[in-house]
C-alpha cells in the first residue's frame, strides 16, 4: 500500500485525500487536501456543508512516526460558509481545534505517560512544547 493511502486511511479521511508524502529536512511531510463536494465541518457548530467561504494559510500537525521519521500533516484550512455561523474556519477531522498534534499521538502521548513521566514521554516521543 502506498504511504499515502495509509495515512489516508490511519486517519480515516472522508473529505479529504492526501496527494504526496515527502522527505523535508528528516521529517515526512504529507499534504493534506480537500475533496472538492465532500462535506466540511463548520469549526463553531460542527454543522456540515459543502460551501466555501475562503482558506487559511497552511498549519501544520505533528503525527506518529512513521518508521522513526516524524511525520507531519500539512494543510490550509478553508473558511466554511456555515448556514448557521457564518464563514467559520472548518474543524479537522485528525485533530482537536487548536491542537498541533493529531488526535493519534495525543493519544498515545496520554498511554505513556501513565507510565512514564511528561518529560520522559515528550521525549519518546520527540515532542517538545506542545499542549495536550
Ligand atoms: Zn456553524
């Protein structure tokens, strides 16, 4: 299976595909794209909708390695035209709103440090400054 639709498929993506994972500087970056038509979800309410409003520059999300490399999800988020809220910047599915890492290894940060300590876990993990 190629890397990308393994990473499309680990974070389960609905609305969005991954066109090309590359090396960057000894990390692995995969860019993130929408589907165009696929449903978005509206960042406030969670509503769902296909309207677009306008995008966000482009943020990135540390994830689980991959093979020792640390891998990194890129993505510019687009503004939503929420039918309720308005233009609202969409809510990812891989992570939690305002989070820099991807819901998998927050989760896996969480399981190790009920054995280790934060530094130590952060450390594991190569993560360093990053809210939970
Ligand atoms: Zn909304």
């Amino acid at each position: 299976m190629r890397l990308e639709t393994c990473i499309r498929k680990g974070l389960r993506l609905k609305a969005h595909r991954v066109p090309e994972v590359r090396e960057e500087a000894g990390r692995l970056v995969a860019e993130i794209e929408w589907i165009q038509g696929r449903e978005l979800t509206c960042g406030h309410c969670s509503r769902r909708t296909r309207r677009v409003h306008s995008r966000r520059p482009p943020r990135e999300w540390r994830d689980l390695s991959v093979r020792g490399q640390p891998l990194v999800l890129r993505y510019a988020p687009y503004r939503v035209r929420c039918p309720a809220c308005g233009p609202r910047v969409e809510d990812v599915p891989w992570a939690h709103k305002w989070q820099r890492i991807t819901r998998a290894l927050a989760r896996a940060l969480a399981e190790l440090s009920r054995q280790l300590s934060w530094q130590q876990t952060a450390a594991h993990y190569r993560v360093f400054g990053v809210s939970i």
